[in-house]
C-alpha cells in the first residue's frame, strides 16, 4: 500500500470535521511531497530545526503545525509561518508566542497541551493550571495568539481502557473550557488526540485533530541533519 492509499484509507473512515495531521517527523522532503501530491495539505513536526528546513524547501500552501515539545527560545524560528502550535504547556511560552507573532504582524493560533497521561514524561498543563491562567489580566491581554482548543497525549500502554479514560480526561477538560471561557467563541473547537495506535479510539470520545504518522510514511527514518 502507498502513501495515497494509506491516507485514503484514514480519510474514508474519519468525519469532515476532522482533521488529519501528517505527522512528517524524520521523514525526507521527498517522502512529505508524496503525501502532498495526494491531496495531503496539513503536516506535524516534532522538532523546529526539522520543520523549519521542510517549510524551506516545499510548496507554501502547506500548513505547518508545530506537535513536539517547544522551546521558547525556539519559537521566533517558526513564527513567521507556522499554522498552529499544538504544545502550549506554560503561560511563559504563550507570552512568548504572543511576542513573536506580534514581531512578525501575525496572529498565532495554539492549543493548550494538558498533562492526561500516567507517565510523568509527558508535558502539560492541569485543569486549575489553566483555569487561573485564563482568568488572569495578562492572559486577557494577549492580543497575537489565538486559542482554538486542546491537546493531550494517551499514556504509551497496550492497555487501550487507559487511554480511553485519558481521552475522556481531555474531552471533559474542552468541555469545561468552552463552557466557562469560550462559548461565544466559535473558533475554540480543536482537541487535538490520537495517534496510529489510538485514533479510532480518540475518534469514540471527540477527537477533531489527529496526529498521525507510522500508519501513513511507515516506520521513521533517520533523523534528518
């Protein structure tokens, strides 16, 4: 099966409203250009370097989310083009986006990334973490981010009862948000969740965004220099 059918596969099984994010993490230029020339117009990088040197080289119709872990002292690279940061895990990072999109006369939209899994690994938020962030005046000032939702990570474990409760932990998460902060804001409706070992499942408990990689490039390949 290629890269066309693969997407396909995953495109005819998920509703409209979902968004498949082409996970590109290691993979060439040329394996994302496949992709692309399927109708794939969405990718995800882990890395900014990497997603930087891909932004670089291919068509600039592609929107370029950042997924991994965000360094602040990193985000100047990607703000001039990035179309959405999945991984806001602190306030200082949100002001430092706010920073950057407003040098480069653009607004940024993110995703507030909560801490969902039993691993201590993982980055995030937690529910009160983020209730008295946005109840703050600084975050009310904020004027060059815009927030469209949430993001998690399911805890890396056969135990597919597990995740569920986690995605449930994240929809229930969104649910608080849009009813105490943002029910007259349309565009607040991304929770971002799923993974090639988890996305039908994601899927079940709300899911509008998945990240998918191994299920459509295969296993990773090297780390690109």
């Amino acid at each position: 099966m290629d890269i066309c059918e693969r997407i396909e596969n995953i495109t005819k099984k998920i509703p409209d409203y979902t968004t498949l994010v082409a996970v590109s993490k290691t993979h060439s230029v040329e394996t994302v250009k496949q992709a692309y020339n399927c109708g794939q117009k969405v990718f995800g990088e882990n890395k900014v370097q990497e997603l930087v040197s891909k932004y670089e080289q291919l068509p600039k119709d592609i929107q370029w989310h950042m997924i991994g872990h965000l360094q602040r002292n990193k985000v100047k690279y990607i703000a001039p083009f990035v179309s959405l940061i999945h991984s806001v895990d602190s306030f200082k990072l949100l002001r430092e986006i706010e920073k950057q999109a407003k040098n480069n006369k653009r607004t940024i939209s993110c995703l507030l990334q909560f801490h969902i899994a039993n691993e201590e690994t993982k980055f995030g938020f937690n529910i009160d973490e983020v209730c008295q962030m946005i109840e703050s005046n600084e975050f009310k000032d904020l004027q060059n981010v815009n927030v469209t939702g949430v993001m998690g990570m399911a805890s890396f474990t056969n135990d597919m009862e597990q995740v569920k409760e986690e995605f449930k932990t994240l929809k229930k998460y969104f649910d608080i948000l849009k009813s105490r902060y943002f029910i007259s804001k349309r565009d607040f409706k991304d929770i971002s969740m799923g993974m090639t070992n988890d996305w039908e499942i994601a899927l079940e408990e709300g899911s509008t965004m998945l990240r998918i990689g191994t299920s459509i490039f295969g296993a990773r390949s090297c780390m690109i220099k």
